[in-house]
C-alpha cells in the first residue's frame, strides 16, 4: 500500500516504484514483464525527473549515447553522439509509449509512506 498526496489517497499496488526518471522507467518496464502489478510514483510533474531540468537548461549529456541507450529501444543512429536532453526526453517519451508504461506513471505524486500488506 502507498500513502501518496496530492492527492492523499491510500494506492494498493505490488511494487512501488519511487521516481519515474531512466532508473524508474526500466524497472517499470520490467516488472511489468514479469506480471506485477507495479505503479511508478513521480514527484515532479513530469517523468524523466533530472533530465526535464536539464532540458529547460539546455543540457547535453556528457557520457555517449552507445554507452546510456536502452539496451531495447536503442537511440537513432542519426542522433549526436552526446545527445541534447531534449533528445533524450523525446526518447525516452517513445519508450514509454512502445512499452505501454505511461498508464503505470503518476506524476506529481509524493510519495509519504509505503507498507508491506502480509496478507498479500
């Protein structure tokens, strides 16, 4: 169970994953290939967390996109070695929708409390 606001309700899910930045992505996408019933809390309004600030900042990764893609969704070939996040977020906007994630997102979420419920 997880006790979440705004807005203040109590989300019964098998895992919970806190933050829907690359980290939380992957381990929705997994989960959910396994069959969990698994739902990413996001506090930020949006996904991607960090890389939407950096976005507004007009920043540019500074590891290479052979070494931080997706192992599944590879970035394009005809996309920078160092790519804008602004390209990343885009990427990462088509993963979520390849992988059908974004029913499994809720952002501006914080997260308060999460239990364990034995009798599950």
């Amino acid at each position: 169970m997880v006790v979440a606001s705004p807005p203040s309700t109590v989300l019964p899910t098998t895992v919970a994953i806190i933050g829907a930045g690359w980290s939380g992505l992957y381990a929705l996408k997994y989960c959910l290939e396994e069959g969990l019933s698994a739902t990413a809390f996001e506090e930020r309004p949006n996904r991607m967390g960090v890389w939407r600030m950096a976005e507004r900042q007009g920043a540019v990764a500074s590891s290479s996109k052979s070494w931080m893609h997706p192992s599944d969704v590879p970035f394009p070939a005809e996309m920078g070695d160092f790519p804008a996040a602004r390209d990343i977020n885009r990427h990462m906007e088509k993963y979520c929708d390849h992988f059908g994630l974004n029913k499994h997102i809720m952002c501006g979420v914080r997260v308060t409390n999460v239990k364990w419920n034995e009798g599950r």
